[in-house]
DNA sequence: GTCTATACGGCGATAGAC
DNA sequence: GTCTATCGCCGTATAGAC
C-alpha cells in the first residue's frame, strides 16, 4: 500500500471517513472536509478531483478496516458458536453507527454503483464468514444440521445493523446489546445439549 | 383527525414524508418539499413555521402509519407465531428502507429530542407488541419457557430494520428476505415439537 | 391563503498566483 | 503542492403585495 509519504492526502481520507460515518454523503460538504482534516482547501482539490473522488476513497479505508476485523474475528481460536459471539460481542460504538452501514442509507451512495461497491463488498465478507463458520459448525455436530447456514448468517449480519438503528432511537445502547443477546440465546438453542 | 378541509397542508405533509422516506433530513430541502407537493413557497411557509416543523409533522404521519400497520398484524387471529411471521413477512418495499428507521440515521434527527421522539415511539410500540405476543405464546406452551421475550423482540426488530440495509448494499431485495426466513427459522427452534 | 421578490450564507468547484 | 479569489447555484428563509 501507499506509504505514509502524502500527509495531506492522508489526513484527508481520514477526514472525510470520520463526517461520513457521522453526517452521511449529502451532509458532508467539500468545505467540512478541508477544515476537519486541517488541509487548504486547494490542496484538497490537488489531491482528490471532487466529492465523490474523497468519498470513494474514504470508504476503501472503511471498508477495508471492517473487513479485516471481521476476519480477525473469524481466525480466532474456539467453537464456532464462540467465534460468532466473539464477532458479535465486540466492542463497538452503538450509538455512532456502523461506518460502512450508515453509507447506505443516502440515495447517492445506494444509486451509484461505485459508490455503492465498498459497502456491497464488505457486507458480502461478513456474510461468507459468518456462513462458512456456522457450516464449520454443523459439521462439528456444534449446531444442528437442520439449520441452513446461509439464512442464519443474514439473520445475524441483520440483528448487528439493525441494532445499530434502535440503538440510535433510544439514544441509549441497551438495545442494540439486547438484540445480539436475543439473536445469541436464539443461536444457542441450535445446539445439541452436549456443546 | 383533522379533515380534509386543508388540501395544501395535507399535500405538504405527505410530499415531506416521502421526501424524507428516501433522502432523509439534511438531503431534504423545503425547496424541493413545495415543488413536490405541488404548492407555491409561500403556502408552505404559511401553513409551517419551517423545515423542522414540517419535518415532524411528516413523521408524526409516518409513525401513525407504522404504529397502526404494527397493531394491525398482532391483533389477528392466530398463534404468537404466525402473527410474528404475520408482520414480519408483510409486504415491504425492502430497497426503500423504513420510512421510521431512515430518520435515525440523520444526525440532526437524532440529535434533536422532539425529532427523534416519533422514531422512538414507534419503535416502543413494536418492541411491546413483540415482546407480549411471545409472552402469549410462552404461557401457551408454544414458545420454550427459556426465552427472553424482551431480548428476543429487540433481535426481531434488529433483523428488520437490518434487512433494509443489506438489500440496500446488494441492490436486491434477497437480504431482507433471507435475514427474515433466518430468523424465523430460528425461532421456529424455540418451539416444543408438538407446535 | 397564496404569490413574487429579495436576502445571505453555504455548497461544490475552478482559476491562477506563489 | 498549497494559497486566495472568484463563481454560479441552491438552501432556508423573510417581506410585503394581492
């Protein structure tokens, strides 16, 4: 990857992920970008060509951050059900928001698609780790054969964004921790008595 | 209710509410509100004091319709099952999104008390309604006495509100629906055999 | 109630000097 | 590479006539 050399570009990128996560697409302007990132704003304009330009590249660095925690999430030792957990457990900022879920609900990002690529990719690695671990899991007799991998693993790629949301309505993280309780304890009972 | 007495108001506030619906609060401009409900500026600005006030006259609208849409589907006839999957597998534009769950992701709704207030009403209500219909469906035996109907509501409304954002990442409809089918499967397994 | 006119600041970008 | 100046348009109203 590109090397610490580009301060300014750096900074940037930087910059413009933090107020997308927060502010979304439309509420970000050029302008807050350049101030929060403490770069001229000519400077900006030779680095980047436009909005859409920072904007993509800021969700590359989203994008890429996610996917790796995920993975490391996955990598970890333990059961399958104590990887999910481990995934779903983790620390996090409920009442920000996901950064890559967040860009999706702005109709610029959603309409355009390569605006809409890093979210559509990073989404699509949760879920492929999420299935091929519960597969591991049936085939440790850990779970159930009965349950089809793929659905749970939207179910709970779903419980984790959507935790995010009533998290946010209550201004309070009590219900995003209760829903991946909830989806845990409904996960739990695909287990034979043994594990 | 107020009648049909005033047809401007009544345009504005249904004009704001599918405004809002796709392109939030900050990508909302009053601007494109009159044009929209096909009233001059001046009507508008007669009718409301601005854009917040109009803003949450449309989603006092929206959180009317949600609410009753909610009450609706728990009050039918049938198991606590099939009225869980009753509301759940309704009709949806799921590459829309949530006319409620949409609002939250805006930082000046969620900032802003008296904004946010309907968001969290409704989603109150749907967690009440959840969380009583799996008590129901506890004390007839239907459900396994382990579960905890309050975290497993919050994971219900989770998966939901989830599932707009996956389809939305895909730009397909299949998310929602697979993240839906995963959690009912999994609550299926909360149920005693004879059910 | 509805209309048109006016205002001021911010958005998103370009130009050209240094 | 970075800076300042400038631009045209839009957002979010307010004022006052009809």
């Amino acid at each position: 990857m590109a090397d610490r050399q580009d301060g300014a570009r750096e900074r940037l990128i930087e910059g413009t992920r933090e107020l997308l996560w927060d502010r979304g697409y439309v509420g970000t302007s050029p302008t807050a970008i350049w101030r929060a990132s403490g770069v001229g704003q000519g400077s900006m304009y030779h680095h980047f060509q436009g909005k859409p330009d920072l904007a993509l590249a800021a969700e590359r660095r989203a994008a890429q951050a996610m996917q790796q925690q995920v993975r490391e999430s996955f990598a970890r030792e333990g059961s399958a059900y104590e990887r999910i957990s481990e995934y779903l457990l983790r620390e996090r900022d409920a009442l920000r928001g996901c950064p890559i879920g967040r860009l999706i609900a702005d109709p610029e990002i959603a309409a355009d698609e390569r605006l809409r690529e890093p979210v559509r990719e990073t989404f699509a690695v949760l879920h492929a780790c999420l299935t091929s671990v519960i597969e591991e899991g049936k085939a440790a007799g850990e779970f159930d054969a009965g349950i089809d991998a793929e659905q749970t693993a939207s179910a709970l790629s779903a419980v984790f964004q959507g935790g995010y949301t009533l998290a946010r309505a209550e201004a309070s993280t009590g219900p995003f921790e209760q829903a991946i309780a909830g989806a845990l304890a409904l996960l739990r009972r695909s287990m034979p008595a043994s594990h």
